[in-house]
C-alpha cells in the first residue's frame, strides 16, 4: 500500500531551505543580520504551523495576541 499523505522524496529539509533560497534570488541577499534573524524566525514559526497543519493566518494572529502556538514534543 502506498501513502499518498507522505512526500514522494520525504526530504523536508531541501524544501524548507527553498523558501530562503528564493528570497535571496528576488532580493539579491538580506540588507542586515537582523533581518535575517526576523526572517528566519517569521519562516520557520509558519512552517511549523503548516506541519502541524494549523491555520497560518490564526497562528500569526495568535501571535500578536501573545498567545503563540507552540506544539507537543514527542
């Protein structure tokens, strides 16, 4: 049986690094290291968001609310 739920590669990884990838290519590179700091937590907090398949626009929300989501650690 195969499980169509699961990426055909399983390599998660390579598609999270896509995302900073494709902003350094739009934008040239990042103007500060804060930037990238801000960036890399904005993108990884939405990712977590999506694997925990919780709505993106709630999570944010929550955020500025003070009350972000943070998952179970198994």
């Amino acid at each position: 049986m195969i499980s169509l739920q699961k990426p055909i590669d399983n390599n998660q990884v390579e598609r999270d690094h896509r995302m900073m990838k494709t902003h350094r290519k739009v934008s040239g590179c990042f103007r500060s290291k804060k930037g990238t700091d801000y960036f890399a937590c904005c993108r990884g907090y939405i990712s977590t968001l999506k694997k925990n398949k919780r709505n993106v626009l709630e999570g944010i929300s929550l955020v500025f609310r003070g009350k972000p989501f943070i998952p179970n650690q198994a």
